[in-house]
C-alpha cells in the first residue's frame, strides 16, 4: 500500500479544503508516493514519535497538530520543530496533519470528546458559511434516474442527515446540432425538441470534481448541460465545536467529577458554579474561547474546552460554567479516533497508536 491511498482515506472523512486558513494540515514530510510500511497515530509529532516511529517500522506518522505552522528559513536543529524535521527527513519518515479540518466535522475531534461525556442530540455549535454549491443540469427523461444516482453516489445531495435530496422540474429543451457533432438525439442542422427534467442538488464544494465527473459519466449528451452556482446557505454538518445534550439531568459537581474521571484530569479550572442543574453541554477541543459567545446562544449549561484566559472566564457571567480541561487533555482521545479511523478502513495493515506522551504541561 502506498502513503497516498492513506491520505486520500483520510481526506475524505476531513477534507483539506476545511482547514482554517491559518493552519498547515496536509504531508509535511515525506512523499506520498511511498509504500507503506506502518502507522503511527499521535497527537504531536515530535522527534520522541519520529524515533518510536523508526523503532516500529513504522514510515508514516499521523499527527493531529502539524509540527510545522508557519514557514522554515532555516533547518539547523536548534529548536524542536527543527529536530523533529531532520530526523524524519534523515529517515524517510512521512508526517501527515489532519488539524482543523478535522475540528471541523461533525464526527471528528469534537465528536470523540463528545462520545467521551455521553451526549446526544449533537449538532455543531458554529456552522460554516459558504462550504456549499449546487449542481442544475437537463436530462432526457428516460435517464434522469441515472443521472441522479450517479451525483447522489458521488456525494451530492446530502442536507444535514437527509440523503439523496433533489429537486427535479419537468420541461422541453431544444438544440441544433451543428456539423462535427454526434447527438445523442435528433438531426444535425435541425432544430430538436426533448422532453427532459432539471435536476437540482446541491452538495460540499469540495466535492466539485466528483459530482461534476459522476454526472458527465452517467449523463447521455454529447455536450451537458449545466450549472454550479456557490450558496451562502450554513452547513450544518461542518464548522466549529459541538453542542448536544446529556441523556438525564445531572447536578454541577456531578458533571466536574464526571469529566475529571473520564478525562484523567487532575484539576479543572473552571467559573463559579450557578446552582443550575445541567443537560445542554457545548465543547471545543483545544483552543476554544472563540466560541464562549456561541455557547452561550445555544443555551450551553456548560462549555468545555481549553486555553482560556483569565479575562475570557469573564464572560460566562453566571450564565453558565466554563471548564478549561487543559489543551492536550481535551484532545488526547483524537489519537484513538485517528486508530479507530484506520483499522477499519485497512484493517490487515499495521497501525499503532503512539506510546509517547507528548503533553508539554505538568502539573504538581
């Protein structure tokens, strides 16, 4: 198995395209066209994984933080970010990130720590903009079934947790085949009329290549008919952060228990208590004091998430509990749900998950 039919597995559960702009997910080292000799799933990519890495055979590291953000002027090993990039590049180790994008579904980071506190009724807390398009072309009435199943099969056509959404129009559309051409139906250099359906659906842009390829293979024209136009409407299955709800009501100092047991943690940094009982819980892996406001919309009893300062605890003002769980120990499940990711989709290859701790917080 090569490097690229992982990444490509990969990518389609977190796209590249839904990373946030300032992030560097994607093949930091290493070439995609390697066979593969192992996996490694981590969190971080330091030089401790890289070494477990060439201890286990394992040439392929997938890491949730990319251990290079910004550009590299120089490679002299005098910090860690350096070291780490010599010694995979001197071993031929790949590293691959799948960062934000993978914050930013449904069924990613967010969804295992969600899995973590038992919520249902799950839903993203901030939705993006601007992440879908929608596809209108004319077909033939006696294959417009066709047409439909083949964007339907490519991706298209999914609206929150509807599948095979479409809108279909009937009508007549007419055309003159002009010389050179080869018509599906009618006569070249005469004017033809065809019963035909409009088919509306819409689908992720960054599915545009495989809905527009799907439809043009299953489509019976010579020359197809169509228009893919960008919508502003939300999607709700990407964006930042969870919100869902607890199976039963439970009381403040319940719930900090609960996730200090699940979550191993040794202390909570959290608002004052507000004597409310709690079922609306929103979260946020990692870095999350972005969406305290969001959280606070959607009627959160608690928020979850970590690296909030000082100033920011500020604004729950009684409203609800914020709880800063540390940013390695919101995220330390993400390296079993990058395990679970792989084993199932290649399940007679060698994965691993690391047995680095690379949390670079202690506390006393």
């Amino acid at each position: 198995m090569i490097i690229q039919d992982i990444l490509t597995s990969l990518e389609k559960i977190a796209p590249l395209s839904l990373q946030e702009s300032y992030d560097n997910a994607g093949l930091i080292t290493g070439n995609a066209g390697w066979q593969c000799t192992g996996i490694i799933t981590t969190l971080d990519a330091t030089e401790d994984v890289v070494k477990e890495a060439i201890e286990k055979n394992c040439n392929l590291i997938v890491a949730h933080h990319p251990i290079v953000f910004g550009g590299l002027k120089k490679i002299t090993g005098s910090n860690y970010v350096e070291q780490t990039i010599i010694t995979a590049i001197k071993n031929d180790i790949a590293i691959y990130a799948i960062h934000t994008n993978l914050d930013n579904v449904l069924q990613g980071v967010n969804g295992k720590i969600a899995d973590k506190l038992g919520l249902v009724n799950r839903k993203i807390l901030q939705p993006k903009n601007n992440s879908l398009k929608k596809l209108f072309t004319f077909v033939p009435l006696a294959h417009a079934e066709k047409v439909r199943n083949a964007i339907f099969a490519a991706g298209g056509g999914q609206i929150s947790n509807y599948s095979e959404c479409s809108f279909n129009t009937s009508g007549s559309g007419t055309f003159k085949a002009g010389e050179s051409t080869h018509p599906f139906v009618g006569k070249i250099g005469e004017r033809h009329t065809e019963d035909e359906i409009k088919i509306e659906v819409i689908f992720p842009s960054w599915l545009e290549k495989a809905v527009y390829h799907a439809m043009i293979a299953a489509h019976p024209y010579e020359e197809v008919a169509h228009d893919i136009i960008a919508l502003e409407n939300t999607n709700t299955l990407i964006g930042s952060g969870i919100v869902g709800e607890l199976p039963n009501f439970t009381n403040e100092q319940a719930f900090l228990q609960n996730i200090k047991e699940n979550f191993y943690l040794s202390v909570i940094k959290h608002t004052a208590l507000t004597g409310k009982p709690v079922q609306k819980v929103a979260l946020c892996g990692g870095a999350g004091s972005f969406l305290i406001g969001a959280a606070i919309a959607a009627g959160a009893d608690f928020y979850i998430s970590s690296d909030i300062k000082y100033h920011e605890f500020f604004d729950a003002n009684g409203r609800l509990v914020i709880a800063d769980i540390g940013h390695y120990e919101s995220e330390q499940f993400t390296i079993d749900l990058l395990f679970e990711v792989l084993t199932e989709k290649f399940p007679n290859f060698a994965v691993l998950k690391t047995g680095v701790n690379t949390n670079p917080v202690q506390y006393f």
